[in-house]
C-alpha cells in the first residue's frame, strides 16, 4: 500500500495505491469510488477489502479521498458531486500513469457508483468496464434519508437531481449492476440486477459487527476476471 498525493495543487487528493502483485498480460488496473458522508466511514475497511483483493488478482488499484473528505485538501463544505466527478477524473488519469495502461475499470458504491456512472458517461475510451455496487436509483428517496446536518442544502439538492434509470443509456458495454440490499426501485432499471447475499458494507450495525461482504467482493473480482 503506497499513500500518494493526486490532482492539482489548488484540489489536491489524498489516495492510496496498491501496485498489482503478479503481472497478467497486459497492465489493468481499477478505481475505486467510494460513498460520502458516513456511508464512506462504514464502509472503508470494505473498499480496503476490495482494493486488496483486486491487487492479489492482477490489478493496480487506487483509492482516494474526494476534495474536502478524508486526507485531501479543502473543507467539508466544499465537497460537492460535481467536484467529486472530477476528483475520479484526476484519479483515472494518476492510474493510468502508474499503472501504463490506456483504460482503466470504475467500482463505486452507493453515491460513488451514481458519480462512476457521470464521469464514465465522459470518459468512455478511458473506461474498461463499469461496477455499480448498491447505487443510488433515487436521489429524491435518498437525500430523504440523509440527516439534515450531514450535507449542506446545496449538495443536497445535487442529491436529489440524481436518477439512475435516466443514466443507464450511457453506460459502458461492460457493466455490472450489484446489490447487497434489494429494494423495489430496482425493478425501474430495466436492466438485469446480481442480488448478492452479502453485508451491507455501508450499514452501521453491520460494519460494526466487523462483518465484511465477502461474496460481493469475490463476485466482483471475478466478474473483472
């Protein structure tokens, strides 16, 4: 695990970089893509989980704290959706450097698939393949369950703006829509949906417990494979 420094100088990113541990042909390499507010705190040790796994597999991996969370530069209440979307943007082209690979593969969970979704949508030749892990299909249903101190009433309403099923079109031939927690919305997608009976890797209760989702990470690395 190698702690780096990515962005610019003015949005600069925290992240951590976990090199492939045997070479596979040609370099592949993945960014991972994480929830916000407290859903990112519950489900840390999780992505750490994932990043390792995918390494052990082949993959150079990279995960990082948006602008304003975590160790990156920038208050809290300047972290947005927008900037987040282009935080991944500054990430996928650090990976790319590292990593000597043209594309790279997006995982994001909860809120981070919805941001995986947007900057995918405007980056495709540099987007192998697309994992959305228990996204958000409903802003509105979602920025309903926040409490009222967690965002600010303007990234709230960026929350509320996002609509899965109106996303859907633009994802990339290789994708993958994986839940852990399955909820009627889903049936609005029109796309197949892979249950996977796992923790869910954000709830409280759960994480606490120290229960990992080990299915869901192994479907991952193998769907990847």
């Amino acid at each position: 695990m190698n702690p780096l420094f990515i962005g610019t100088t003015e949005r600069r990113l925290f992240g951590l970089y976990e090199p492939a541990a045997a070479s596979r042909g040609k370099p592949r390499a993945a960014v991972l893509c994480y929830p916000w507010g407290m859903e990112y705190i519950y489900a840390h040790r999780t992505m750490r989980q994932l990043a390792a796994k995918l390494a052990a597999a082949g993959f150079h991996t990279l995960r990082f704290d948006y602008f304003g969370t975590g160790d990156s530069s920038g208050e809290s209440e300047q972290a947005d959706l927008v900037g987040s979307n282009s935080d991944v943007g500054a990430a996928m082209e650090a990976l790319r450097d590292i990593a000597g690979t043209p594309r790279v593969v997006l995982i994001g969970l909860r809120v981070g698939a919805n941001i995986a979704v947007e900057v995918a949508s405007q980056h495709e030749s540099e987007v192998e393949a697309l994992v959305l892990w228990d996204p958000i299909v409903s802003g509105e249903e979602y920025a309903d369950s926040l409490a009222n101190s967690e965002v600010s009433e303007r990234v709230r309403r960026q929350i509320r703006a996002l609509d899965l099923p109106s996303r859907l079109p633009s994802l990339p031939q290789r994708s993958m829509i994986l839940v852990t927690q399955r909820l009627p919305s889903h049936d609005q997608l029109g796309l197949p949906v892979e249950f996977v009976t796992a923790a869910c890797p954000w709830v409280e209760e759960i994480t606490m417990s120290g229960a990992l989702p080990v299915p869901a990470i192994n479907r991952i690395e193998a769907w990847l494979r």
